[in-house]
C-alpha cells in the first residue's frame, strides 16, 4: 500500500506526466511493430500482385500475336479471288510480298500445292523445293495450325544472319486453301520468335522494387524456351524446369500470388507464373509466362517500412511525453481558477466566462461543473450540426443523381437528348468564338426493326450497347456522343473539318460492320455527316442536314457514309 499512497501524494503535474508518458511509450510501441509488420506484408503482397501482373500482361500480349497471325493466315487462305489465277500467279506474289511488308516478323509466305511443292514464296525462297515432309504442311491440309517453337531447318542457310546473332527460331501458321470441298494448296507462314523478345522486353519494367523484372517462356512440358541472354547459358547448363507447377490458375479461377522460388542459379527470386490463355485452339500452345525478381530486391521496401515505423513511433513518443508535461504543467497551475470559473457558468450567473488562466491546481470541481455544463451545450450543438450536416449531403447526392438520370441513357451510359443538346450549345459557341471547325455525325443501326422482330428486345439492346462502346473507343475524350432515341445516335466532333469527320464516320462504319454477334450476326450502321457553316448556323440546322445524309446513305444501300450537300 505504500506505492499507490506515495503515487496520490505527488502533485497532479506529476501523476499526469507519469501515466501519460508510459502509456504513450508502451502504445507507440506495440502500434509501430504492429503497424510496420502490417506494412511489410502489404508491400510484399504488391510486390507479388504487381509481379504477376507483369507476367499475365505479357501472356496476354502473346497470346493476341499468335492470335492476329493465325488469323492473318486464315483470312488470306479463305481470300475469295486470290488463287482461281494459279498458286504462283502475279497477284499472289504481291499479296505475300504485302503481307510480309506489313509484319517484317514473318521471315517467310510461301504457297505449297496439295503436293508438297513450294508455288510462291516471298523473296522466292525455297520456290520448286518440297516441303511435304515439314509438320506445318501436314497438319496445314486439315486446318488451321499454329507451330510451336523450332529451330530454322531449310531457311537457315538463305536468311541473313539473325540481328540477335543466335540461330533463327520460328513459330509457324498454316492455313489449308481450298476451291470448294477440294483443297488445293497450303499457305504458310514462318513468325520470327524475335517477336516474342520484342514483346517481353517492352513489358519487364525497369523499377518495379528498385530493380528489373525478368521474364521466361517455358513450354507445356516445363522446357525453358526464352529467356533473357545474360541468363540463357546459366539456366540451361542447371536445367532450369518451370519453377511454379504447370496447374497455375487461369484469370477466371483467381490469380495464383506469386512465391518465392529457388532457381538453377542457386538463387531465391520472387516468382509469378501465368498459363498463356490462347484466344482460339490453333495457337493453344500450352506456354507458361514466368516473371521474377531478386528477393532482396523485391522485399527491399518492406524491411525498410518497418524500420521507420519503429523510428517513428519513438520520436512520436518522445513527443508526446514531452507535450504531456508542459500540458500537465500548465493544467495544474490552472486548475482553481478553471473550476471556480466552470462554477459560476454552471449556476447561470450573468456574464460568467471561462477565463484563460495560469494559476494553481485540483480537478473535482473541474470535472463536476464543466461536465454538465460542456455535456448539455456542446452535445446537443454537436447533434443538430451533424443533423444538418447528413441532411445536406443527402440532399445533394440526391440532387446529384437526378441530374445524372436526367441527361444520361439507362441503357448505353451515353448522353441522352437532354445532355446532348445543353452539350452542342457549348459547343457551337466555342466554335463559333474560335472560328474553329465542328461537324457533326448521325449514326443509325441498319435494319434495326428486323433485329427486334426476329431475336427480340434484349438482342436489340445488345446491338445499341455494342455501338456504343465502338463510338467510345474510337472517338476522343473531347468529342460528345450521345444517344438521341431509338436506334439513332449522335456525335459532336470538335475542331474537326468535313473531311475529317468523314473519315471517323468510316471508321465508326467499318468498325461496327466488322464486329460479328453470336446471335445476331453481322450488323451495319449508316452515317450522315453536316459541318458548321458560319456563324449563324445552328444546332438544329446542323442536326437536320446530318440526318438528310444519314438517310441519303440509307437510300444509296446502307452500312456506308455520306456528307450533307455543300451549300449553293
């Protein structure tokens, strides 16, 4: 009993300070540790996110390469026109000799008969040899095929040198021709896997944790099959597998996080690994994108977290132990003066204030005066401030969305006539006050009732959702789209001629005409194009001259563009 009497006896001053200050200790303490340790794992767990981010980027990046190139190769096997000439005529030559202008990755096209022999080729290489032994040619008679990787056999010696100076490696794409139910011929194509180094390099970040991030291709069996240079010896000589089980889960299942792994260098890398996930079944290849990064490097930033925190939470510490002092100091010599003041407000006594004052100690009164008084005022103050304070936010969230309903449609996101028109207005006066162009372009699905009639509403829906997102991604931020009813759409393009607009309209069409629905099929949209003409044309004369050449366009046969009629 001889503490706790002995603690009662010190002055105010000096119990607040000594309780205060190893509260304020001990707190910052546990909150620092705790606080650091909660930290390091979220770094470390960005870290693993943003490593296997890099790797899933990277399989996507591929797998939309093997994906463009089958198709390049399907779509010039299925050509109409091109081979009723002959496998070798002119026109072939020229499409192979464009086709490889356009991707210089394809080091060789070439055209075998149904027998095996090479009738066209580019740079004519490999023309009279037969190639009805090569896996590309076999499997290309039945169907589509996409190769895996394989070194250069008969082309290895008609190439220039490799700029990498490492043998050359191809990815091949075969496609059958076909005249009718007979097939005539084999296109082939040989992809460069300099490619795939293209695509890797300008996806591993530099300063991802202070350091690079490499990254490997293995084959479905576990092969290693890219790697960086500076590591490609090493790894192979320790036969480096796949470091991560070949059963990592797809993006559909949930991302697997990436671990740390030891490799055949002996050393311990943060490693993220991704199943390519092919976008047709030719190019399924069964490739697995692995990315990795030194573990020191990776968790660099967590140990360091920690160690801050734990410095910081000291220094607030000491702070705070310092600040507790002074304010017991003060609060002690204050304490008298507090209370008889608190007292005289408590009994309702005119004019009575709490003074600011430096005097003296004890807090019974302190508590027992102020608390009533401070409980009475101060919470009913604080509960109507917070009473009017909700209240007006929920007043302007709500007015908020009302104004958002009212100038968006429900069912593409757009503006709708409403948001449009308040939008052109703004428009039109910039323009006009620039002296700057502005066009506008009336967009109409074709045949839009047929598509109601026969698939239904929903399908209908579908249609307007999807020209909606096509408007999106080809227009600018700057340009203002909006959905004016029905199936018609409009589309304001600042600082944009007749011309201009013209070819963004054909881009819209063509867009839209490529695209293919599983249900509807195929559909088309029409565009009518009108441009500011001076500064006393209108909105509702611009709008009236696009949609005369929206339905000029409707009348010439549809899925097509036309401009309004310049002025006389």
């Amino acid at each position: 009993m001889t503490h706790p009497r002995r603690f009662r006896g010190q002055s105010l001053r000096t119990q607040i300070s000594l309780v205060f200050a190893l509260l304020v200790v001990g707190l910052a303490v546990l909150l620092s540790l705790g606080f650091g340790e909660l930290l390091k794992l979220r770094v470390q767990r960005d870290a693993s996110h943003a490593l296997h981010t890099v790797a899933d980027n990277a399989s996507r990046q591929l797998a939309n390469g093997l994906l463009e190139r089958s198709r390049a190769v399907q779509v010039l096997a299925d050509a109409p026109g091109i081979w009723e000439r002959g496998l070798d005529s002119p026109e072939v030559r020229q499409l192979l000799a464009r086709t490889q202008a356009i991707d210089p990755h394809s080091l060789w096209i070439g055209v075998a008969d149904a027998q095996g022999v090479v009738r066209a080729a580019t740079k004519r290489l490999l023309e009279g040899q037969s190639v009805r032994e090569r896996p590309w040619f076999i499997a290309g008679l039945q169907e589509l095929h996409v190769g895996d990787v394989h070194p250069a056999k008969l082309l290895e010696a008609l190439l220039p040198p490799n700029a990498s100076g490492e043998p050359y490696r191809f990815v091949d794409f075969a496609a059958p021709i076909r005249a009718g139910p007979t097939t005539v011929g084999v296109l082939g194509m040989h992809g460069s896997w300099e490619w795939t180094r293209e695509v890797l390099q300008s996806l591993a970040p530099i300063g991802i944790q202070g350091a690079s991030v490499d990254l490997f291709v293995f084959d479905r069996t576990g092969q290693l099959i890219f790697s960086p240079p500076e590591y490609r010896s090493q790894l192979e000589a320790g036969g480096q597998r796949v470091p991560l089980p070949l059963t990592v889960a797809t993006r559909e299942s949930g991302a697997r996080p990436a671990t740390v792994v030891p490799w055949a260098d002996g050393k311990d890398y943060l490693t993220a690994s991704v199943r390519m996930e092919a976008r047709n079944a030719p190019s399924d290849l069964g490739w697995h994108i692995v990315a990795r990064e030194p573990v020191e490097i990776a968790f660099a930033d967590a140990d360091r977290a920690v160690q801050m925190a734990l410095v910081i939470g000291l220094l607030a510490a000491a702070l705070a132990s310092a600040l507790a002092w002074i304010a017991a100091r003060r609060l002690s010599e204050d304490l008298y003066v507090l209370a008889d003041a608190a007292s005289l407000v408590e009994s309702g006594k005119p004019g009575a204030t709490i003074p600011l004052v430096t005097r003296n100690r004890e807090v019974h009164q302190l508590s027992s005066a102020l608390s009533a008084m401070t409980q009475r005022l101060m919470g009913a103050h604080e509960a109507m401030e917070d009473q009017v304070r909700l209240r007006t936010l929920e007043l302007e969230a709500a007015n908020r969305a009302l104004d958002l309903q009212a100038r968006t449609d429900a069912l593409t996101g757009l503006l709708n006539r409403r948001g449009f028109e308040s939008r052109m207005e703004f428009a039109l006066a910039l323009a006009r006050r620039s002296g700057r162009h502005l066009s506008l372009i009336s967009v109409d699905v074709d045949h839009f009732k047929r598509v109601n009639d026969s698939f239904g509403h929903e399908a209908g829906d579908e249609v307007l959702r999807r020209l909606a997102q096509t408007l999106q991604q080809r227009l600018r931020a700057s340009d203002v789209i909006a959905r004016m009813g029905g199936e018609e759409f409009a589309v304001v393009l600042p600082d944009t001629d007749l011309e201009g607009a013209r070819a963004i309209a054909q881009s819209i069409v063509d867009g839209m005409g490529a695209q293919e629905d599983p249900l509807v099929g195929r559909i088309t949209v029409s565009a009518g194009i009108s441009s500011l003409r001076g500064g006393q044309d209108n909105a509702h004369e611009m709008l009236r001259r696009s949609d005369a050449a929206l339905y000029e366009a409707k009348g010439q046969g549809r899925n097509r563009v036309c401009a309004e009629s310049p002025p006389k």
